[in-house]
C-alpha cells in the first residue's frame, strides 16, 4: 500500500474556505465554513476532482470534520454548536442521521467505532 500526501486544495464556484477533510472510501468530504456546507471529491490514484460542491448544507459553520467506515460527524458552529452525523452510501451521498447540540461548545471531532 502506497501512501501520499494531499499538498493543497482549493476551493472554487460556492466553495468557501475548504479546511477541514475526512476520506470515506474513495471520497474526500471538505467542511466549508463561511458557505455552511459540505462538499465533495472524487480521490483515483493521484487525482482529485471536485465532484459535488455541495453534498450537504450545516446548521452552522462547520469547523471540523471526522469519519469512521460509512459515518462522517461535523461540528458546526452558530448561535449553538452542532454534533451532526451523516451516513455514507455507496455513491457518496450524505443522509443525516443525527443532530445534537453540544453544551460546552466543541473545536474538534473524531469518529469511532463502538
């Protein structure tokens, strides 16, 4: 197994501030924080292509993102800060499956398996 190193990304059309990325498979989600969404790419070898710009919009900013096998959790950020997880399918698309509001506020996610 060969690994690599992502050396920059940027962001175009509605993609603000691309910052944060979690790769499920061969995906690679980027967390936009001024546009409030997620975006999508499609990794092959040592391509990557913008393949959706908008896969899923936040409550609030996000400001970091995380995966696990097929589950990707957001933190975003507004009046409230938001734990929203999304489930992965086979073509890349995100179904949310839970929002929560995180009390103490939050500046970090990390995705595991229980």
């Amino acid at each position: 197994m060969k690994s690599g190193q992502l050396t920059a990304l940027v962001g175009s059309g509605s993609q603000h501030a691309p910052c944060w990325l979690a790769l499920v498979g061969q995906y690679l989600y980027s967390s936009n924080s001024p546009s409030h969404s997620i975006s999508r790419y499609v990794v092959s070898g040592t391509h990557l292509v913008l393949d959706a710009e908008l896969v899923a919009i936040t409550a609030g900013a996000p400001t970091d993102i995380g995966a696990f096998g097929n589950v990707i959790g957001v933190v975003d950020g507004g009046s409230e800060t938001h734990l929203t997880q999304f489930a992965v399918d086979d073509e890349g698309n995100l179904q949310q499956i839970a929002v929560s509001v995180v009390n103490k506020g939050a500046n970090g996610v990390v995705v595991v398996e229980q």
